[in-house]
C-alpha cells in the first residue's frame, strides 16, 4: 500500500506512468471491480484485510495494463479465503489483459492450473527442472528435496530441520 485510501492507490502507478486524467478514474473502477473488489474508493486502505489487501495490489497492477506480472509469494500469511480470491483476481487479470504471469511461490497447488510452466531453482544457483506443471510436479525427488508439490508437503527430518533453521 503507498497511500491512505483505496481509489488513490489503485491510481497511484497510472499518475506515475502518465495516463490521462480522464482515463485514470475508469481504469481504477474497472480495476477494483475486475478483483472483486466493491468497495467505494474513499475506502482507506488500513481497514482492509491480508485478502483484500493484496487484490488491492492486483487491482493497482491491473490498471496499469502491464505485459508481464510478477508475483512474490502473493498469498502468504493468508487464510483459504483470502488464497482462493487472490489467486481467482490473478487468474481473471491474466485472462482479461492477456499478461504474462511469473509466480514465485511454495503452494503449487494453488498455481498448478494456471501456469504452463514450471521452473525448480537449485539451492544457491542453477535450475534443478523445468517443465511443464504435470510433468514437474510429478517429479518424486523433489518432495524429499523440499519442494512443495500438490496434495503433499515435505516431510524429511533434514528437510525441516533446515527450514527450522532458516526461520530462527
């Protein structure tokens, strides 16, 4: 979030890239609208939750009509909810504008039918797999190297001591 309400921010990267004034006020609505997010643009943006917060932040990408989006770990700390409707805003922005989508993120499942690619780093540098989602995903080895892959979680002892370690 950069400013107090919500209409501003979404505006915010339009002002920035020039738009014209009577066009920044029609993206930002159709924006809001296309993450779901019906709420009037005095709204401040402190009163929002992790969910809406981050569909905020889709919405403020959405409007500046971008070729490519790149998403961090766009839902953590979220609960299934606020997961399900960002990954639903991201999945109708893409669609709408056409964008080209990078994720970095440890929920594959959530990403799995999105995505037509999917690259595995090695730790420190390098790629360890690069394919596409049914292919990689299916990828045994990668559950004991720590890769989160769909409907199962790393389990190794070494695996979560090293995350343990990581977190402290």
């Amino acid at each position: 979030m950069i400013l107090a309400r919500v209409g501003d921010d979404v505006a915010f990267g339009c002002e920035n890239l020039g738009v014209p004034a009577s066009e920044i006020w029609v993206r930002v609505d159709e924006a809001l609208e296309e993450v779901g997010l019906r709420l009037p643009r005095r709204t401040p943006t402190s009163h929002l939750s992790g969910g809406q917060k981050q569909r905020l932040s889709l919405a403020g990408v959405l409007a500046m009509r971008p070729g490519i989006v790149l998403l961090d770990e766009p839902t953590a700390n979220l609960d299934p909810d606020g997961v399900a409707e960002v990954r639903d805003a991201v999945a109708r922005l893409v669609e709408r504008t056409g964008s080209t989508l990078v994720v970095v993120e440890h929920r594959t499942e959530v990403w799995a039918g999105l995505v037509d690619r999917v690259v595995v780093l090695e730790p420190g540098a390098g790629v360890r797999t690069d394919g596409p989602p049914e292919v990689v995903l299916a990828e045994r080895d990668l559950l004991r190297q720590g890769v989160w892959i769909p409907g199962e979680r790393p389990t190794s002892p070494d695996v979560l001591r090293e995350r343990r370690g990581r977190c402290s």
